[in-house]
C-alpha cells in the first residue's frame, strides 16, 4: 500500500514539500514492520502442535466410524462369529512371540504380545478379513493410552506406492478426517498412526500377481516402513491365494506374523444362526444337515461368515402379511444341485431380502431400481479392473466407488468438455446480448464482445485441458465457530480492502473497492490450511459423509462466482450501464463458478450423461442419496471417502448380472 500511494503521490511532490530526516525514519519503520510481521508468521507456524490432544480426537472420530462399519457389515448385528485363527510359517524374518492359534475376541492379545507388532490376516473370500481388522482396530482404541498410536484403517486400493507409505498416510488423513495437514504430518512423524490396510488382493486384476504386480510394489513399500531402527507396527488383509502367490513371488512382509482364518465349523455356525434368526427351529433341517456332513456341499457353502450372514438375510425375509418368504430346507436341496448353487442363488435374492428388510419406512426405491442402479457401477469398475485403465497418471479403481472421481463413467473427454462448452455457449449469449445494446459494427468494443467466446474457450482449454483430475475446493465455515476465526476472516477482508482503495487511487475507487471486498470474502473464506494455528482445529473432526466434498467444492465455487460476479457487476453497471454491466457480471459469476466448482460440475456432467436419451445406462439423479441409502441397506459399505460394494463376490454378480431376474423381484 505504501509503495502504491508513493508512487501516486511522489511525482507531483515540490522540492521542499517532504522532510528527508522524516522519510527515512518512515521507511526505517516500514521495514521494521515488515521484519517484525514476518517473524511473527515464522512464530505462529513453528509453534508446537499438541499431538496427544489430536490424537485423542481422531481416536474418537475412527472409534465411532469403524464402529458403525462393522455393524454394518455384521448386518445390523453387533456380535460376530468368534473365528478361529492359526499362525502360518513365514519363509524367513517372522515376528516374535507369535502363538500357533488364537480367535476373534482375544486378537488384541495376541496382536500385543508381537515383536514388532507387524500382523498379516489372511483367509478365503468371505472368511471375515475385515471384520477380524476391525475387532482389532475397535479393541486397540478401547484400550488406548495417550502416547499409544490410533489405528486407522485404509484400503488399500488407494495407494499410490511412488509416494512412501508416510506421505501418504499424511494425505489421507487430510482426505478422508479432515485433518490440517500440519496436525496430520505431527501425528505421523510421532508416530501416532497404525495403518491398517485393507484387502491387498484388490489392487491387481490377476488372482496371482507377481513380483511386478501393485500388490508387490505395497508389500515391498510396507517393508521399508519403519520406526527409528526397527520395523513400524502395521496391519494387513489380503486373501489367502493371492498373498501366496506373493510369497512365491518372493514378496512378503517381513517382520510380521503371518495368520489365516479358519473355516467356521458345525457348532459356531449353528451358535451364529440361532443368535442371529426370530424362529431357529425353523433352521433345524439345515443344522442338522450340516452337523452330520461336516464336508458336505451344504456345510462348505455356508463355511464363510459372509455366507451366513447372507443365507441369514435371505432366509429373514418376510412377506407384507408378516409370513417368511422363503424356507431353510430349501437351501438343502439347491447345494445338491452344484458346488457354487449356494452362491448365486444367496447373491439372486440378496437385495430384494436386504430391501425388504428396511421396514422403517417405504424405501425411495425398488428392489429392480436398486439392481440396475448397483450393476452399472460394478459394471463400471469391473471394466476398470479388467482392463488396468490409466487416466491421467492415475490407475482408475475397480473397487472404489468414489462420487467426485467417478465422471469417467459417462465418457471421459465428454464430461471434460462440460466446461469450456458451458463457458462458450454463456459467452456466446453475452455477446449477443452486447452487440443488441450497443448496435453491430466494427469497433474495438464490438469486435472483442464478438470474439470474447473463443478467446474464453481456447484460454480454458490450454490452461486446464492437461490437468485430468482437479482438486476440491472448499469454503472454510469452521472458522465461524470461534473468535479467532471471525478475527482473521475480518482481517482478511480490511487487508483486502485496504489495497483495493489503495489500487483505487490509481485508477477508480469504485474498482479498487469492489475487487478488495471480492478478494477479502474468496480468501477470507477459502480453505487455505497452511495460515491456521492448530487450536483452532482442536476436536473438530467431520463426520463422514462421501457428499461432503462435492457440497464443499460446489458451495466453494458458487461463493467465488457470486461475490466476484456482483463485484465487477457493480463496476461495470457504472462504466457501461445496466444491461451492459449485468451481462458482464453475470458472465463473470457463471465462469467463476464453473471453473472454481469443477469438480461439483463434472459429478453434475455425470449425472446428466448417465440418461438414457444418451444411449448410456442409467444411474440415479441423486446419486450420492442412491448409495447412502445402499449403505444402510447393507449392499454397501464405506471405504475411505468413498464406498465399495459388501462384497467382492456381490460385485462380480451384479456384473454378470445387469438385470434383475423375476426370481428376485
């Protein structure tokens, strides 16, 4: 500012009109100033980040997430089958004080008594991987101490291994809790972080990767991860077959103890399905069939708890007359039929049980609605799976059904384009409006309303056309919540109108204000992390919700378009007129809003493009409702900031399966 009024002020200064002695003292002051202000900045980013009181916030953020998860995936339940576990020999470097045999509800225990504490759990699909993961994670919290570390459970599709396994954990914890990056680089560099990574077997297409693989490059990663001098606690699932295809491959995690999941025998299925039904007596055919034929076909197909989590579901369903749909002895006859009967003929009734079973009030959707809506994602990311796509650098999941990362379903340079066509045809209607107010001709004004579309769409495109994937933006309303908050958000905007007048002394108030007030409010309110000291983010976690970024990154860009848009809306009303002025701001707003809102826009795209006058198959306009209400049902669980179907072999069914058939309704 000082600079800017010198050199307005200075050239029509006489010789005599300023004191020498007092200029210098004022610009001594002003560098004393800017020193001071910056080691003041220095000082405030430098101070200590209270890491055990972050910690004890995030313990309580994952506490009530995972919680929710695993009742979730125990289908509403809250006891789970006590599985049986047994250690597996490692080919060399095992962990220490590892016990031949353990079970659910003493992991903890056994997981403690480790040296390191590094556990590998393995098991056939279906075996309760996930859910053994989350008995540990749950049970680890319960007994926590301050200077003990939070386990987090990541999946482990979502690595990038060219990042080391700190860095990364570092981003997802400011992806997916929200946390200031700062506070999250303090807790992983003290370490304060278990990772729990879930399901290895996801991130390859091939059933038996090799040493070239992506689950390779993970196993490899997690082997350099350590902890001052000795190897970092860590926890990791990954199916049986998969991780020994590893292991020949010579890729194994070191340092760790090695356990695979036992198949559930006679007596804890029928423990699980007389806990888990209103009338067991109807069960006792199926009971007695699997305790006298323990290897039967029957007995094996209901040997995972995933299976009998679903014959459970299945077999509950009831008709509107309060009358069960189905009977047991039913599942006799079809596991005679062949070895998989048991698995389609559970995955064919699934979702019309799982939506009947939602009795609380009229579900949004039918059982054939919810079908065809769940198969195109799985066809989506089957296609993704089978195929490794690459986008942009990054490998598109075959897992992960992620709401703002999921537009290359509906064509990927068709949704791109979205927004340089949006911003063209916007311009293309100022101009017309334009050239009707001031008359057609050939004068500079009219010549650059004429070519103000194609000079907005060829800059777009050569600036952003390169960048594939664009970061959220967000609005920072926490800072609302408190004095210190409001505090900076109002120095903010004095500071910023503050140098609009004084660019205004150069060229107009009006415009120096306006471009100050709209510049104040867009980075008063934006979400700039790295200036915000960490006791204003103490005990302020975001609970989880997957539309949580698109609503962020939509109310970020809405927010910048209508404040810059009635900014220079109300300079130009004053330069040109009304008709003019508004055409400009509007046209402003709208390119604001669909450049700073991308990413809201292209979920927006893929809406649109998923209709069936496109020719394309349909998805739900309310997407984000569709899968929130799929994960109460159960079809779903979460993972991360997104979610993923329950059940791998779910999703491959609805692959193969697009349409539903009349058998389920």
């Amino acid at each position: 500012m000082a600079v800017v009024v010198g050199l307005r002020l200075i050239p029509g200064v006489k010789v005599g009109d300023v004191d020498p002695v007092s200029a210098v003292v004022a610009l001594l002051a002003l560098a004393s100033a800017l020193w001071a202000g910056r080691h003041a900045v220095r000082t405030t980013r430098m101070a200590p980040v209270p890491v055990a009181e972050m910690a004890a916030g995030l313990a309580d953020d994952v506490r009530s997430r995972e919680g929710l998860a695993r009742t979730q995936l125990l289908g509403q339940q809250t006891r789970a089958i006590d599985v049986d576990f047994a250690l597996r020999p490692a080919p060399a470097h095992p962990a220490q004080h590892a016990r031949p045999t353990g079970r659910l509800t003493k992991v903890v225990d056994y997981y403690q008594t480790l040296h390191p504490q590094r556990l590998v759990i393995t098991g056939p699909p279906g075996a309760g991987k996930t859910v053994l993961a989350l008995e540990l994670l749950l049970g680890l919290l319960e007994t926590r101490g301050p200077e003990q570390p939070v386990p987090v459970r990541i999946p482990a599709t979502l690595w990038d291994t060219s990042h080391p396994l700190p860095e990364w954990l570092v981003q997802y914890l400011v992806t997916a809790y929200q946390q200031h990056p700062r506070i999250a680089q303090a807790l992983v560099n003290a370490g304060l972080i278990l990772p729990v990574i879930d399901g290895l077997d996801e991130v390859d297409t091939d059933d038996t990767p090799d040493h070239r693989s992506r689950a390779a490059d993970v196993v490899r990663a997690l082997n350099t991860y350590q902890r001052g001098r000795h190897a970092a606690p860590m926890v990791l699932t990954c199916r049986t077959g998969h991780y020994q295809a590893l292991t020949d491959a010579d890729a194994w995690i070191h340092d760790a103890a090695l356990i695979t999941i036992d198949p559930v025998d006679s007596a804890k299925a029928r423990e699980f399905i007389t806990s888990r039904v209103d009338n067991p007596a109807r069960w006792q055919a199926v009971l007695s069939t699997i305790d006298h034929h323990p290897g039967g076909p029957l007995a094996v197909g209901l040997s995972t708890p995933w299976r009998l989590s679903l014959a459970t579901t299945v077999y509950e369903q009831r008709d509107p007359d309060n009358s069960y749909t189905r009977a047991p002895a039913d599942l006799i006859r079809v596991a005679a039929t062949s070895n998989h009967a048991i698995r389609e003929h559970l995955l064919t009734h699934f979702i019309t049980a799982a939506h009947t079973a939602q009795s609380d009030q009229p579900p949004p959707y039918t059982a054939a609605q919810t079908h065809r809506g769940l198969a195109v994602l799985a066809g989506y990311l089957h296609d993704n799976a089978t195929t490794g796509r690459v986008l942009g650098g990054v490998p598109l999941s075959g897992t992960d059904l992620v709401l703002h990362e999921l537009w290359p379903l509906a064509g990927i340079y068709r949704v791109r384009a979205t927004v340089p066509a949006a911003i063209a045809l916007f311009s293309l209607m100022a101009a017309a409006i334009l050239l009707i107010d001031s008359g057609f001709g050939l004068s500079t004004r009219q010549i650059a309303t004429f070519t103000l579309p194609a000079v907005s769409v060829f800059l777009w495109t050569g600036l952003n056309w390169k960048d594939v994937w664009r970061e959220p933006s967000r609005i920072d309303t926490a800072q609302f919540r408190n004095r210190e908050g409001l505090r900076d958000l109002a120095v903010s905007i004095v500071f910023a109108l503050t140098i609009g007048y004084a660019a205004g002394t150069l060229f107009e108030p009006a415009v120096g204000l306006a471009v100050g007030l709209a510049a104040g409010l867009v980075f008063g309110l934006s979400g700039r992390d790295e200036d915000k000291k960490p006791r204003e983010y103490a005990a302020v976690f975001v609970p989880w919700d997957p539309q949580r970024i698109i609503k962020h990154d939509l109310a970020a860009g809405l927010g910048a378009g209508l404040t810059f848009g009635f900014a220079f809306g109300f300079v130009a009303v004053n330069a040109y007129g009304l008709t003019s002025g508004l055409t400009f701001g509007l046209i402003l707003m709208l390119a604001v809003v669909l450049t700073c809102g991308e990413v809201s826009i292209r979920y927006l795209a893929l809406l649109l493009f998923t209709r069936a006058w496109f020719k394309t198959p349909a998805l739900p306009w309310r997407l984000g409702r569709f899968l929130r209400w799929c994960y109460h049902a159960g079809l779903v669980r979460q993972a991360g900031v997104g979610y993923q179907f329950r059940h791998r072999e779910f999703q491959d069914h609805l692959t193969h399966h697009p349409q539903p058939s009349k058998i389920s309704g």
